[in-house]
C-alpha cells in the first residue's frame, strides 16, 4: 500500500463518534501552559497516545499527568512504533520545528505546529514546501485569529470597511536567544494582516535594538495595504507588564481590543454579531469590577464585551477544535502553512528594514 493510500484510509477511518488519535512533540512550558490542558478538554475530539520529548523529566511528568500511555525520544521511534495516528502537534522551541514538522508530515500525518514556522525564513519556506508536496492538513498556531474578542472584529469588519488599523504588542522580555518579533510580536502582526485583508505594497519601519543582545528592543512599522487599508505595528520588549492591543477605525465602527479581556465596540449603525461569535462574548454586570484574568482585574466599561471564559478569551481551545475539524474534513487550516509564512515572510522584511534604518542612522 502506498503512502496516499494510507492516508486516503486514514482520512476515511476518521468518524465524528471517535477521537482522533494524537500525539504531542515536545512538552515543555507551552505544552503545559495551553495545550495539554485544551487536549484534555477536547477528549471527545481527541484522544492524546503518545509524547515525545528529548526530556525524560518532561516525559515522565506529562505521561503521569495526563495518563498518556506511550513515550518516545524522537520522532523516528513515534513513528516506528504502529500507533495508527491521525494527527501530531508540534510544541518544540521554534529553532527546533523544522526536523519533526517534516518528518510527521513526510509521515502523511497532519500537523499543528507552535508559531513560527522557524527562526530561519529558508527553514520556513521548507516547511511548508513539504506540507504542500504532501498534501496533508497543517496549521500554524495564531491562536489570535480563534480568539473571542478578534473574532468579534473581524465580524463586524464583514460590514464596515477598515481604513486605520493599530496593533501593539509589547513583553518584557529577560531571554537573550529568543527572537523576538518572530516568536512573540508576530501575533499582533498576524493579527494586523487578518483583519486588513489585504497584500502590504509599501513599509516604513524604525526603531531600536538593545546594545548587550543585539535583539530588537522597540519596533514601530507603517503599513500600507492595496485594499488602502493603513496598518501601524508597534512593540517594545521592555516595561513592566505584557500589553496587547488593537485598534480598528472604519467607516462605520471603531472597535478597540485589550486582548484578551475586552472589546469596546461603537457602531454608526447596529449590526449584531453573528451566533457562533456573539455566544463567546456577554456585556459585563453594571458592577466597576467584573472578575479577574490573569490575576488582573477586568474592569467594566460603556460598550464592552467580554470572553464568557478563559477558552474563549485566549483561543488555544478554538484553534485546536479548528484544527480537528479540518483534520476531519482534511481541509485547509485559518492559519495554513501558506497563510503563516507570508506573514513570517513579512516579519523578515520588517527586521531587514529595521537593521537598515539602523545602519543609516
């Protein structure tokens, strides 16, 4: 039997009464932060087998937490041991993606892999060069897009044409070998192409790096869209606190997101939003102080709405739930390999411009 057909059975094996049979590639902090939590709130959805980890600690840990019942080393033992897979999730640091992501896919099995692709853009291009050649569903976790207060956005944008879109994403950051426009600031400029919808045609891009790293410490981008559609990316790896914001001025609304706690939503005319979304989302009691996330208080504010919880709030549990489905269905992913690496594509070209203002000045 061939490769395709293995898989084409696969496919057709797969019915909605049965969890898909899962697997999960590194099970470090963003594996327990998000993920294997989200699993094993999805067991309906998906029955978790197997992890492998290069960490016998990590792999002990998660097999007792979780009762899963096989562990592996590599990649290569996973596969080798007949466990009738359906679908993998890759969680390694991003410098580590690239080797297992192709494997599993070479494999035939679909994917989900931890934004970004890569550090490396060639590495990147690689990946999802085989992802199409193998013609398997992958999907690149921007967990933004799944998210209950942008979804919301993104709604209401069916009706009202954006016109300035802000999108600000600023971490303290203490590591010194993490990139940081790629792992952590892509999320807001992700999030900034989604709800533009458009191709960038021109970028200005300033800012600064830190002297002892040589990593990006603040980056300010303008972008300009051929849809007209004007985008301001802004982030900053020092401060106190982790800060994440949207704003969207359009011809009929302006909506403001404090990601993940809290939309503010102004209409020139009502549109409701739309079931699935709408049901994520509830107007907070007329108290000031509604409950907390985060350990932060959510506050109540003229026009807000808020997550119903944290699932909805984050989207972790949504772009899993996505990612099933289209394993079902072996659709294309929101987030597809394509999808992500011209956002990655954009990421490189905004670091470029930045190095050169940099140079020049």
């Amino acid at each position: 039997m061939t490769k395709e057909q293995t898989r084409v059975d696969r496919s057709s094996a797969a019915t909605y009464s049965v969890p898909l049979r899962v697997a999960v590639v590194g099970v470090g902090g963003v594996a327990h932060w998000q993920h294997l939590p989200c699993l094993h709130a999805l067991a309906d959805e998906a029955q978790l087998v197997a992890i492998v980890d290069v960490d016998e600690e990590h792999l002990d840990k998660t097999a007792a937490l979780y009762n899963v019942p096989h562990r592996f080393k590599s990649v290569g033992e996973l596969l080798h041991a007949g466990l009738d897979l359906q679908a993998a999730l890759v969680l390694t640091p991003p410098e580590h993606h690239a080797v297992p992501v192709i494997e599993l896919l070479q494999a035939g099995l679909p994917v989900f892999c931890e934004k970004p692709l890569a550090y490396d853009l060639g590495e990147a291009e690689e990946i999802v060069r085989v992802a199409e050649a193998e013609n398997v569903p992958f999907m690149i976790g921007f967990n933004r897009r799944f998210a209950a207060t942008v979804r919301a956005v993104k709604d209401t944008l069916q009706v009202a044409r954006p016109e300035l879109i802000l999108a600000e994403k600023s971490k303290p950051v203490q590591s010194t070998n993490r990139q940081r426009l790629l792992e952590f600031s892509i999320h807001a400029l992700d999030t900034l192409r989604w709800l533009a919808e458009g191709e960038v045609v021109s970028l200005e891009v300033t800012g600064s790096f830190e002297a002892d790293s040589g990593l990006e410490q603040t980056v300010v981008a303008l972008l300009r869209f051929d849809n007209g559609v004007i985008g301001v990316l802004t982030t900053n790896a020092h401060g106190a606190k982790w800060i994440e914001r949207y704003e969207v001025y359009a011809d009929q609304a302006t909506l403001i997101v404090e990601y993940p706690v809290r939309l503010r939503r102004f209409l020139l005319q009502e549109h409701p939003l739309s079931d699935d979304v709408s049901g994520l989302l509830e107007a907070p009691p007329e108290a000031l102080e509604v409950g907390h996330l985060d350990g932060e208080p959510v506050l109540q504010l003229k026009g807000a709405l808020c997550p119903v919880d944290e699932a909805a709030a984050l989207g972790f549990q949504a772009e899993l739930e996505h990612f099933f489905q289209c394993v079902r269905r072996r659709t294309k992913p929101l987030t597809s390999g394509v999808e992500a690496l011209t956002t990655q594509r954009l990421a490189h070209r905004i670091q470029q411009e930045l190095r050169l203002a940099a140079d020049i000045s």
